[in-house]
C-alpha cells in the first residue's frame, strides 16, 4: 500500500510539473501584460514539434533540439504579440480569448499540412531512459528529471523577477505602465520581451514533454492549456507562485483520480476548481479586486 501511495505521489509531482512548466509562461504573459492568451498551449505544441524535427535533423541530439526548437517558436510568439495582440491589450479579456483562440485553430492546421495529421512517435532521451526501483517498484529516470526541472525554474523566474534590474523593470511597468514610461521605460518593447519569453517556457515545456507523452498529435496544446488554465484560476491571475502551487494540486489530483477513482478522474479538477473559486473568488494567491 505504502509503495502504491508513494509511486502515485511521484507521478503526480511528475505530472504538476509538466503544468507548471506551461502555465508558467502563461501566468507570467497575463500578469505582466494582462493577457489571457489561450495560443500558449499552440506555443506548447509547436515547442514538441520543432524540437522533434531539429532532433531528427541533428543526429538525434535531443538536448540540442530542446535549446532551438524553441527558440524557432519564439519567432512566433514574437509576430503574434508585434503584429496582433499589441492592439488589443486596451480590449475586454473575451476580445483577446477570441484573437488567441484564432491561432490555436491556424497552428493546429499549421501542423497538420507540414507534419501531417497522424500522430509521431517522440524520442527516447539518451541518460535519462529506463528507471530506477524506488520502494521496490520502477520509476522512470525521466519523471525524476522534470521533478528537478520545475522546481529550479521556479526558482530561476523568482530570482530574475525579485533580484535583477529588469525583474524591478518588469513589476514596476505591470503595476503602472504610464509612470514607467514617464521615467523612460520602453513599455512595448519590454512587453514584448516578457510575451516571448513567456513563449519560450510553454515551449520548453513542449520540447520536454515530447519524450514523455509518448506521440505528437496536433491539437496536443488543448489539454495541457486548460490544465494551465485551471492552475492559474486557483493559483490566483498572474501569481507564479499561485501556479507552482496549483499545479502541484492539480498533478496530485489527477494522479490519485486515474489510480484510484478513474471514473470520475475527468471532473476532479473542475470539481476543485468550482470548490476554490466559491472559497476564494481570486485564487490562493490572487488579489480580491
């Protein structure tokens, strides 16, 4: 029993942090620049599909393909936020959700006509395959991997928004963009900066999620994205720390729902979704407006 518990925790923990690495970027892009952006779960997909093809490209190097896979997506990101979402931060959040889910829908047929609309085998990660025994029982080396992997990203985004100059920057120009742009703060190109960055996180999140769900598919960044979506409402809009928490929830949630209780697994995190916003309308850590 105790084995059992103890695999399911470390799934779970697992799980969360594949979130938390999407919806990282996302918390980030709407606290800053107060955007929903629902194309982050494309900027998810297109992050495993553009690290897949470098890694074929380059001699199945996969940690090459994960440094410019993406990279290639931050291209993206940075014609979306230059040429369309710059126009509609002064619009109501449905007018942004409907731009953003515009390209979900481009992106997922994007990859369709160049990778074709079949699923894709993602690779194996030479040193980190295989498992390791815990308790008794096997426990993929990878899943420990991106155990380790979220953690220090949290701390990374911590010590860059709480320690540098441009983290006091970027604060400073989310809570009053007018002033910072008064004392001569480039308020459009740090946003800019701050989107594709954003970018980048959903995206290294897809390249290393790619060997460990098992297959592309296009539409991929749907599930993940209202899974990011649902930890960023009960973390709290625009609170990283928020969404590191509700992503370990949601990860744990989902791991004991499968192992324990598969037939309602699916409406788990609604459940506790509905319970927290009853509770606590703005997150755990969201400021009541």
């Amino acid at each position: 029993m105790l084995t059992s518990v103890v695999h399911v925790c470390l799934a779970g923990l697992s799980t969360g942090m594949f979130i938390w690495l999407v919806a990282s970027g996302l918390t980030l892009i709407f606290g800053v620049l107060g955007v929903l952006n629902f194309a982050h779960g494309s900027f998810y997909m297109l992050g495993a599909y553009f690290c897949y093809t470098l890694l074929r490209v380059m001699g199945n190097n996969f940690w090459l393909g994960l440094l410019l896979g993406p990279l290639c997506v931050c291209v993206v990101g940075y014609l979306i936020e230059r040429y369309f979402l710059r126009y509609v931060y002064h619009l109501a959040l449905p007018y942004q959700l409907l731009l953003t889910f515009a390209f979900v829908l481009i992106f997922d047929d994007l990859v369709k006509i160049v990778w074709g609309p079949g699923s894709i085998g993602s690779p194996s990660v030479a040193g980190l395959a295989g498992s390791v025994p815990i308790l008794g029982r096997n426990f993929p080396v990878y899943n420990i991997f991106i155990m380790v992997v979220g953690p220090l990203v949290a701390l990374g985004m911590w010590a860059m928004l709480e320690r540098t100059w441009w983290g006091r920057i970027i604060r400073a120009s989310s809570s009053d963009r007018e002033m910072a742009s008064a004392i001569g703060v480039k308020v459009p190109a740090l946003f800019t900066a701050v989107f594709v960055f954003g970018t980048w996180l959903g995206a290294v999140g897809g390249g290393l999620a790619a060997p460990y769900v098992g297959l592309l598919t296009p539409g991929m960044g749907e599930s993940i994205i209202i899974d990011a979506f649902v930890v960023v409402v009960i973390g709290g809009l625009g609170s990283l720390k928020g969404a590191f928490l509700g992503a370990l929830i949601i990860g744990l949630l989902s791991s004991f729902g499968t192992r324990y209780i598969p037939t309602f697994d699916m409406f788990l995190t609604f459940i506790l979704m509905a319970a927290v916003l009853l509770w606590k309308p703005e997150g755990f850590f969201g400021e009541a407006k």
